[in-house]
C-alpha cells in the first residue's frame, strides 16, 4: 500500500512516516520544507533501512499541487499535516494561518476527488475544543469558539471535511490531538522548528542546552494547583503509531462511519511547572525560567478522555511524562553532538 504524507518532513509527519515503513507502506513525502529540514529523509532512511520517496512542493499553491497528484502512481490514502501550527503566531499573522491551512487541504482535497483516492487522515487538534465546559474532553463535546486562528483552521477544516465526504464518498478519520512531545528512541529525529520554538518542551531543551537564555512560563495566575495552564502531554511515537491504525482502520473497512473523529492523548493533564520538574529530574540539569505574563489565544487547562479511541481504534499511549522528557533530552543532546 502506498500512502501520502504531506508535512512528513515536520515533527510529527517524519515519526508517523517512520511508523508507516516499519509496517510495510511505501511512503511519499510532501513537504515545502517551511518548518523542517530536507535531511530529516536521510534520518528516516537511516532508521528504517529504506528511502522514502521525498518531494519538495507547496501544497497551498493549486497549480503545482494539481501537477504533482498528476504525476503521482496509485496512492491508496494520505495523512495530512501540512500546516502551519503555533497558536501564539496565529495571533499575530492570521491571514497567513487561514491561507495557508485552508488552501493546502482543499488542493489536497481536490486531488483526491480527480485522482479517486479514498482514505485520508486528518491532523486536527485538541483546540478545536476551546476552553472546555467539563474535563476531560470527549468526541461529543461542544465544538466552541476558537480561542486562535489556528484553532479556528482545525475547526473549519473539520467541516469541510465533513461536507465532502458525503459529497464525494471520501473516508475520513480526523485525529484530535493533545500536545506532541518527545523524540524517537535513536535520537535521530525529533522536535526541531526553525528559529524560535513556540512549543513548550523544545523551548525547555534549548535552554538547559544553552541556545536559550531564559524559559518564559505564560503565567501562573491560572485556576490550576500551580496557576500554570494544564496540557495534556503525549509522546510523539504513540501518536504516529495512532496514525498508522488509522490507516489500516480505513483500507481494512473497518471504519464505523465515512467520518470518525478521535481523541488522542494521554488522559492526564500535567502544569508548565510539572513538566519542568520532570525535566529537571531527568536530566540533571536546573532550568532558568521566569514567570510573565499570560499568551493570547492560550486556553487554561485541557486534558483528553481517550477511552473512545482506545476502544474503537485498540491504541493506547503508552509513554510516562518522564519518559517523554527524556527522550526530548536525548535528542537536544543527540543535536549538540552533530555540530
């Protein structure tokens, strides 16, 4: 079976296209390459003894994405990721957010319908939830106003889904995940954004290596036990591993309905401030942060039922936040040695 990744150069994509080769799948990558690296290819071939076929192209442009599913042998699905994803910088570059998001899936969208490819996993996200009413949350939770641009992309991308599945027979799974962390076991991939993180546990990396000089904690004034916002934390490989369920979900038939939602998460909610404990216990290392004021577009607190996906889906996150942290340590060191 042949499958789509589309952002597999980025966090997320280049783990769960690790995952896809280790179950047989022949993998291609779509990527412009805005937020990651071309010789994350070259890792994921040193991990999995295979190359994936890679190519560089932007799917937000409609000309070239129209070229490049012309161009394309069978693809029997397509996990979608190419996105822009950083609330805080959705804030302040909205336009950017909603063209870029919103035209990449429709083009994506479009070559599927033309090129009768069937299945397709989306990457959706937790904050499709806004500030919740009740915790945890679950599929059948009100989908609220969103708190970002970004948030509110996953939310409209969602229903456009939703729409041309029953237009056009697509099957879909949309993957609502909670916070990504961690890094792959051979430290050769990780969590590695150009310039300056907007994510909580590279931020913390950077600056127990030294490329940081101070950790900013967004507030601690918050009805939490610490007043720091609570996350619910997963390791990245468990969620790439979803990812391939998924998939098989989808070309076995096993799917429940054309569109299936499911939460992927831990179930737990960990502060700013536990996860830098964690950290710190882990590695050795103490942290420098300061605490200032809260970040626009950030929700207070949010953590996962995800008993729906493990019943439904047989999946299940297995990694400690312990475990996440240092494997996250292992690759920021892992980086420093390369230089």
């Amino acid at each position: 079976m042949r499958i789509l990744v589309t952002g597999g150069t980025g966090y997320i994509g280049s783990h769960t296209v690790v995952e896809l080769m280790e179950q047989g799948y022949e993998v291609v990558i779509a990527d412009n390459l805005s937020n990651s690296h071309a010789e994350v290819v070259d890792r994921i071939a040193e991990i999995c003894g295979r190359r994936p076929e890679f190519c560089k192209i932007d799917l937000a442009a409609r000309d070239e994405t129209r070229d490049f599913f012309a161009a394309q042998q069978k693809l029997d699905g397509i996990i979608h990721f190419a996105a822009f994803k950083a609330v805080g910088e959705s804030m302040l570059e909205p336009l950017r957010y909603y063209r870029n998001n919103l035209d990449s899936l429709l083009n994506v969208l479009e070559g599927m319908k033309e090129h009768h490819i069937p299945n397709l996993v989306f990457s959706s996200s937790c904050t499709v939830y806004g500030q919740p009413d009740e915790l945890p949350v679950r599929e059948t939770s009100p989908v609220k106003e969103a708190w970002s641009p970004y948030g509110n992309t996953k939310q409209m991308s969602e229903q456009i889904l939703r729409f041309t599945v029953e237009a056009h027979g697509l099957k879909t799974i949309a993957l609502r995940y909670f916070n990504p962390i961690g890094a792959h076991a051979s430290a050769l991939i990780g969590e590695l954004p150009l310039g300056v993180p907007n994510n909580l546990v590279p931020f913390i990396t950077q600056t127990a290596i030294g490329l940081r000089p101070v950790l900013n904690v967004f507030g601690n004034d918050y009805d939490t036990p610490d007043g720091t916002a609570i996350r619910d934390y997963i390791h990245v490989v468990d969620l790439a591993k979803a990812h391939v369920v998924a998939v098989d979900r989808m070309i076995s038939g096993a799917s429940a309905s054309p569109f299936e939602i499911f939460n992927l998460g831990t179930g737990n909610g960990f502060s700013v401030l536990e996860v830098i404990h964690s950290f710190e216990k882990v590695s050795g290392e103490k942290l420098n942060y300061r605490i200032v004021d809260r970040r626009p577009g950030d929700v207070e607190k949010v953590w996962a039922d995800t008993s729906y996906a493990n019943r439904e889906l047989g999946w299940k996150a297995g990694k400690s936040l312990d475990e996440m942290m240092l494997s996250a340590w292992n690759w920021e060191k892992a980086l420093a040695n390369k230089k």
